[in-house]
C-alpha cells in the first residue's frame, strides 16, 4: 500500500521552452506546457475525452526523439526538454495550418465563431503569410443537423471532437466521418440526426472553428460584443456551472463553465436554451402600496418599508409563506427570518417537474427531475413542496390563510383572482404583477438571480455562488436585501449590506451554513456540511 501511495505522487521533472518544473508522471505535455504557461495550438484533444492525435497541430520537439511528438499523447518523463517553439515544431505546425486553408473558407465576417475560433488565432500566430494553392476551395454549403445544430461542412477541420463526443460521453453515436482523404467528412447516421437528443448543443461549445453553430445564436453577436458573466444555471437541481453571456442588458446565449465535481464540461439543451424568461421586459419597477381605494400607489423604498415594518409590528400568530425554488438561499433564508420574527409559521413551493436524464459518460450530471435551481435550498429553509408535476396548485392554504401571507418570487400565475382577499397583510416580492399579486397590500421589486449575487444549493447540497450579469429595471432591488432591511425594521438584526453578509446570517435559520465561509464557495462551491445533531435532516 505504501509503495502505491507513493508512486501515486511521484514527480517528474519537465523542461519546457527553458523553465523547469515538477509535474506529476505521466501528465500530457500538453497540460504540462499550460502549467509552464505555454499555450500549445490544438484541434483534436478535449480534455473530457480521448485524444486521437489527428489533427498533428500539437507537434512539439523533444530532445532526443527522433522526430516531432504529438504533445496531446506524449507524456512526461523525467529529465525530459521539450522546445515547443523550435523551428522544426514551427514549421510542422505552419504545414497543417496550410493544409487546413487549402479548403477553408474565408467567411470569418460572416461565420458566427469570428472572434474565438482556433484556426483565426493559430493562423495568426504561426500560419503561413500567404496560401499557394491555385485551385477553387471545396464548396459544400450547411446541413441542418436536426435540433439547435447547423453544421458547415467546408469550415470543419476534421478534429472529430463532435464525433466523439456523441460516441464517449453521451453515448448516442449519431455522428461518423464518412468518405476518406479529402472527401471526408461529418455526417449523421440517421435522417433525424441530433434531433431529440439533449446533449448536442456541447459539440456546439466543443467546435474549435465555426463548422458548427447554434441555430438559436445564428447571427444574433459577434463574440466580442459579448460580456461573459460566471453564474449557476437555474433551469434545474444540477445547478451546471455556466456563463451568461449579454450584450445589450439581455442574455444572449449559455456556455457550460467546467466544473469536475458538478458539470465537468457539458450541460443540456434544456438549460443552456431556457433562458428568454430571464429577458422578460414586463416588470415591477418600483415598490407599490395599496392605498385605501385600492389602488397600488408607487412609493420610495424607505418609505415603503417604513410602512411594512409598522404593519409587521401589529401582527401577531405568525405567517404563511410561498416561496419560489428560483430564488437564492440569501432571498428564502432572509425570508425565514422575518417570519419568525413576527411569530414563526409555515410555508409551501412549487415546483415543475420532468424526466430526468442522465448523461452516461459522465453519470454525475443529469437533467434532474425538478425543473428549479434552489429545490434544496427551499427544504433546507423549512419550505415544503405542494402543487402538481406542471408546477401549478398546491395554493389553497395560502389562499385561505387569514394572518400574514408573503409570497417570494412565485408569479401566481395559475391563482385564482381573489387570492390573498383574506389575508389580513399580503406581501408580494417578484418581478411579475400577475392579476393575484395585484391583491397584494405591498408589491417589493425584486431582481432575478442573473441581476443579484448570491448562492444557490443543488441536489447534492454544494452550495454555489452566481454573480449579475444584467442590470437591474427601475428600483428592484435583491429581495435579501430587501427582507434584511425590512427584519432590521422589526427586531434587532443589523441590514447586510452586501451578499456575503446575507450569507453570513443564513446560519442564524440553518447552522450548517455557518459551518462555510463566503470565501470558501469561490467560483465552483463547497458541499454544505451536515450541522451537529442535524446528520439525519
């Protein structure tokens, strides 16, 4: 056992390009050259699946081989010198990117991968000053690949990455390379290629040049319009790490973000094309209270709170809650807390559900049954589940509770018209004024998780921090903002002034959470410790 430990660490020293260092045997020089800094050009390896070596851009020159090795297969031994930027690795690398101009078409203006496609940076860097073919380029025109692919077969460099993608990780080959030599080319199996597929859209991300491309994203950017903005997809319990990418205060498409313990590199079509509600215009912009007439009368956000906390400080026998699974720990945990400020009570959410899918080259990411981000989030807050599988009912409690009804985040949609009539004090905080939320006494503006900063927790209770990528319409505000105010109207607890004191307070309702610090999270999360005495919650 302790031989094996040891060789499970043994080291080898690597000289790349005149800088030592140890990495441990067996490493790719390829990720050992990214530790040196070195960025080596590269088609074909991805680090999520195998490496077939074809693409021969990833030539580098080692001392003492006898010819040029294949940095993406190659491994470290020690006392091992590799140059990448030797003549001999250079003028190997300007051949291929020849070879691959010969037919590639000059369309960057056009091709929706301008911008951050390989074959422009390699070109650019270390291609040729000039072509010297006198032959028209192959013309092959766009395949719709069925579902949100196009693929346009003169652009692709055969890395056969979408190939192997479909065959390894999701495990659905759809995708050959058929004909040989110059003929070759990607092709589908079956006439309806990606089509009902889930998993496709990352042969998408996993493109080094633009051969395919998203329908939905077709033309709608160019790559460096675009702000890139780390968040947490909220589309289900898996919380796949992600970018917003926007432009013009509006999302404009999703990217998986890679994480090993949660997403490795992929994520689903559902999640990555379910994003059109987060650009939704039709919002709240201002606090609203109901005057004696009954009509919603636009106030500041301290005079509006003001009103509330008197309200609150009147009421007595607790409250009942509707909270939405979309909503941040900060925005349920904050809202805990103001309910047990005035008493305690329970509450309810809803929440959709689906089949759950299972990518089988990496099992531990699964488009899981519950269609919201903040599921565990919710339970753990001591919110229960009610209505059906479309996410819709379970509403009658709240709809007969006669004290203090909040509801956060859940538009109402599907609620009866006089729902919260017999609510002595409604308070609505959301983003949509639906005709149930108009009955509210006050309507709080509050953001969504693309516009706030906070966490949410996943099924595997790995809480994950997500940041604004948009800004906020009118006056909205966070809602643990503004039920953190509103708290420190009412008790004794100070206003957090910022997420990580939200965070901060959530121990206050769950110990575990103060078993983690905002600084522990990063940008890929931490588990959510089993608090003392709670192992079996």
């Amino acid at each position: 056992m302790a031989d094996e430990t040891t060789a499970a660490v043994e080291t080898a020293t690597v000289t790349i390009d005149g800088m030592a260092l140890s990495v441990p045997k067996g490493t790719r020089l390829l990720d050992a050259c990214a530790q040196a800094g070195v960025d080596v050009p590269h088609y074909c390896y991805h680090p999520g699946m195998s490496a077939p070596a074809q693409c021969r851009m990833c030539l580098v020159e080692v001392e003492k081989s006898p010819k040029l090795v294949p940095a993406c297969v190659g491994t470290v031994t020690d006392g091992m010198v590799v140059n990448t930027g030797s003549e001999a690795a250079l003028k190997a690398r300007e051949g291929v990117l020849e070879f691959y101009l010969v037919n590639h078409p000059l369309d960057c203006p056009v091709c929706d991968q301008s911008g951050e496609c390989k074959l422009q940076d390699y070109v650019a860097a270390e291609g040729p000053a000039m072509g010297r073919t006198k032959e028209p380029k192959r013309v092959l025109g766009r395949d719709d690949f069925g579902g949100d692919v196009l693929f346009y077969a003169d652009r692709c460099v055969m890395c056969t990455r979408c190939v192997r993608f479909m065959r390894e990780v999701a495990q659905d080959e759809r995708l050959t390379v058929v004909q040989r030599g110059h003929r070759a080319v990607i092709d589908t199996f079956f006439d309806e290629g990606l089509t009902g597929s889930l998993w496709a859209d990352n042969i998408v991300d996993i493109c080094p040049v633009g051969a395919l491309v998203s329908k939905d994203f077709l033309h709608k950017a160019r790559a460096w319009d675009l702000d890139r903005t780390p968040s947490v997809c909220p589309n289900c319990t898996q919380g796949c790490n992600i970018r917003l990418e926007t432009r013009d205060n509006q999302v404009m498409r999703i990217k998986p973000r890679p994480n090993p313990e949660v997403n490795s590199h992929w994520m689903c079509d559902f999640g990555r094309l379910n994003y059109q509600w987060i650009n939704r215009v039709d919002r709240v912009e201002a606090p609203l209270v109901r005057d004696a007439g009954g009509r919603h009368v636009p106030m500041s956000w301290s005079d509006a709170l003001l009103r509330l906390a008197d309200a609150l400080r009147g009421h007595s026998g607790g409250a009942h809650a509707v909270v939405s699974p979309f909503a941040a720990n900060e925005d349920i945990g904050a809202l805990r807390r103001v309910m047990e400020a005035i008493g305690g009570g329970g509450g309810v959410f809803r929440c959709e559900q689906g089949e759950q899918v299972v990518l089988p080259g990496f099992p531990d990411l699964a488009l899981r049954t519950d269609r919201a981000a903040n599921v565990a989030g919710a339970e753990l807050f001591g919110f229960a589940r009610t209505g059906g599988a479309d996410g819709k009912g379970g509403l009658e409690a709240a709809a007969a509770h006669t004290g203090v009804l909040f509801v956060l985040g859940d538009e109402l949609a599907d609620a009866p018209a006089d729902f919260g009539a017999n609510a002595s004090l409604f308070v609505y905080v959301g983003q949509q004024l639906s005709p149930a939320a108009r009955n509210a006494h006050f309507v709080l503006p509050s953001t969504t998780f693309a516009e706030m900063e906070g966490t949410f927790t996943n099924v595997q209770r790995r809480v994950q921090r997500f940041w604004p990528a948009l800004r906020a319409p009118g006056m909205s505000r966070p809602a643990w903002q503004i039920l953190g105010v509103l708290l420190a109207g009412i008790g004794d607890a100070g206003a957090p002034g910022t997420a990580a004191d939200a965070f901060m307070g959530l121990a206050a309702v769950r110990p575990e959470f103060g078993l983690l610090s905002w600084g522990d999270l990063g940008a890929q999360g931490a588990a959510l410790p089993e608090a003392v005495g709670q192992a079996g919650d």
